[in-house]
C-alpha cells in the first residue's frame, strides 16, 4: 500500500470519526419569575427605579458558578450558561416580582436604563451560588435613596434554598426562589420608606 494511499485512509477514517462524534449541547439559562404580568390601565405617577445591579466577578460570566466544597473551590459550568448576564436577570426578576406588589401602593417599578425615578433602588449582590444538589446561597446588601441621593433606608439580605436534584435546572431553579423571595420581602419594607419621604 502507498504512502499516499495510507494517508488517505487515514483523512477519511478522521472525517468519519468527527462526523460520528456528537458534541454535548449547551443549555441556556434564565433566572425566572412566577409573579403575574402588570395589568393596568394606568400607571402611578410616582416611581421606583432599579439601578444597575452590582455582582462579583467571580459571577458575572457565562457559565453557571456553582461551589464543590461548599468554601472556595469553584466551577464555571461550560455547557450550562446564562442566557443573560446574571446583574440583568437579578434586575429583571426583581422588576417582575416587585411591580405587581407596588402597584397597590401607588409606585410604578421602572427598568435601570430608564432615567430619572422619586427612588432608586441599589441592590449589591455579594453571593448567589451554592452547591449542586445541595443548597443555594443569596447575600446582598440593598439601598433605597431618593431623587436628590439621600438614603432612605438600606439593608442586607441572606437567605438559603435547597437544590432539587444535581442539574443546573434545579440548581437555577433554587437561585430565581431566593430571588424571588427577597423581592417579596422588600415590597413590604420599600412604601413605609418612600411615604417617609413625602413627609420630610
């Protein structure tokens, strides 16, 4: 058999081999909500917007952060990733599950590239990941200052969820709850604050 021969059979044999090769696929991830759309005929006058979240930058990348020791061993999910950065989808949730709940009390819940806003609302994320198929761990510290950069009130937050299952969908799943779960517990702490304002 000749060396050119040899060689060809070689270049197909590798052609057959990448073509029966199946790479995994990556899966896309958001952060999601369970709270109801707004439906208003009107909006309240009076706004809260929620300015650009702030994330460590150990988060802030595509891959999905999860813990193996629970301390400081990390690992960047390579086919698991967020399908927005994960600043947006905090921002995002915590719109959707705020507006809803202000609305009742006169504040319309605005976006962080909007301008403007009678408060705004700074949330600094200092951890959201935790183990797979353990649990899912939030600390933040929040602040709400009005118009003119006087702080209304501020705070910190933390909270746990256990992960269903050892996939990255019960692992996002247990993220969006403590989301979700700090929205709910701001809108109560949020209008006493605000209608303070009204009254200095």
């Amino acid at each position: 058999m000749t060396r050119d021969l040899m060689a060809l059979l070689m270049l197909l044999s590798v052609f057959m081999f990448a073509a029966c090769a199946r790479s995994e696929p990556t899966n896309y991830y958001l952060l999601w909500s369970s709270a109801e759309p707004v439906r208003a005929d009107s909006l309240p006058a009076k706004t809260l917007r929620i300015a650009r979240v702030a994330v460590p930058e150990y988060l802030e990348r595509g891959g999905i952060v999860s813990r193996v020791d629970g301390q400081t061993r990390l690992v960047v999910a390579q086919l698991d990733i967020w399908a927005e950065p994960l600043s947006r989808g905090v921002s995002r949730v915590m719109r959707e599950e705020l507006a809803p709940r202000l609305l009742g009390c006169g504040l319309n819940v605005r976006e962080a590239e909007e301008d403007g806003g009678d408060a705004v609302l700074f949330l600094d994320v200092r951890r959201l990941d935790g183990v797979l198929g353990g649990r899912v761990f939030v600390e933040l510290h929040w602040t709400l200052k009005n118009r003119r950069g006087l702080v209304l009130g501020q705070g910190s937050h933390a909270d746990e969820e256990s992960v269903p299952g050892a996939e990255y969908a019960g692992f996002v799943r247990a993220q969006s709850v403590l989301v979700s779960r700090f929205a709910a517990r701001l809108a109560e702490l949020l209008p006493p604050l605000m209608s303070k304002e009204n009254h200095q």
